[in-house]
C-alpha cells in the first residue's frame, strides 16, 4: 500500500475545518438557542427575571431551615434536599427565580467533588491502559511517525 501523506494531510485538515466551522455556527447561535437566563445575567440584573425559570450551577455555603446559602449569597428554598448535600458541594438548581436573590427550586441534584474524582481516576486509568496495551502490540517507527505490529519487522508485508 502507498503512502500519500500529502492526501491524509489534506484530509486531517478539512475534517478540523469542517469541525472548526460548525463550532463556530454553534456559538455563534447559541444565544437563541438558550431556555434559560445565564448565571453572569443573572448575577449582573437579578431583578430583571423575578418569575422566570432559571437552571444554574451554585456552590452550597451552609443548609438553612428551607434550602441553602450558596457562596455568591442566593438563597434557594426547596421543599426536599438531598441528604448529601453538604457545604462546597456544587449543585445544579432548577427552579423560579424569586426576590432576595433567591430561587425556589423544584429539583437540587448534587454534584458530589467525590464524583469528579472519581471520574477523573478512572479516565486516567483508562488511558493507562489502552496506552499500554497499544504499545504492548505496536512499536513507534521513529523516522516514519508511523506505528507497526511487534510481530513485522520493517520490509515485512509491504507487498
């Protein structure tokens, strides 16, 4: 098989413009596309979305008797929270926007830090491992750039 590494060249770069151009039609539309207010829109005119749904990210500072505190001084009220919700947990909140600043939230989910490092070991892991085993059956081909079976030897197969 010939090599063309003028037309895999060629190749890499219309599928990173093509890439390149959809993201940039998607941010580009993106504030049409968008249900709910922003959590900067929010916090530079609260007032301006009394009423409004909202769905926004917050850190818990403290419970309080109906909700929480978050870090940025809102204060959410629900009528049941998830009993691992504990200060620095970062929680997604929908719900009403409603004076004070403050949100009358319909669902709390919380995002435990736990869960992020958990994620974050087991990709590290997995990468890892799929690094591993792909070195373990294929050999770096220095002056190429290429990979090669462990098995071939340079020559072997090329025709």
């Amino acid at each position: 098989m010939r090599e063309r590494p003028v037309v895999r060249l060629a190749l890499i770069g219309l599928l990173l413009a093509v890439c390149g151009v959809q993201l940039a039609d998607y941010a580009t539309h993106e504030d049409e596309k968008r249900v709910y207010p922003t959590g900067t829109e929010l916090d530079d005119d609260f007032e301006r979305y009394h009423g409004e749904r909202v769905d926004v990210w917050l850190t818990v500072d403290r419970r309080t008797e109906d909700g929480f505190r978050a870090t940025n001084g809102w204060a959410v009220t629900a009528e049941s929270l998830p009993s691992a919700l504990d200060p620095g947990d970062e929680v997604q909140v929908y719900g009403t926007a409603r004076p004070g600043p403050a949100v009358d939230a319909e669902r709390v989910v919380v995002t435990d830090a736990r869960n992020r490092t958990y994620m974050l070991a087991a990709s590290a892991l997995a990468l890892l491992l799929v690094g591993g085993y792909s070195l373990r059956h294929w050999q770096p081909e220095p002056m190429s750039g290429y990979f090669r079976p462990r098995n071939q030897h340079p020559g072997e197969g090329d025709g």
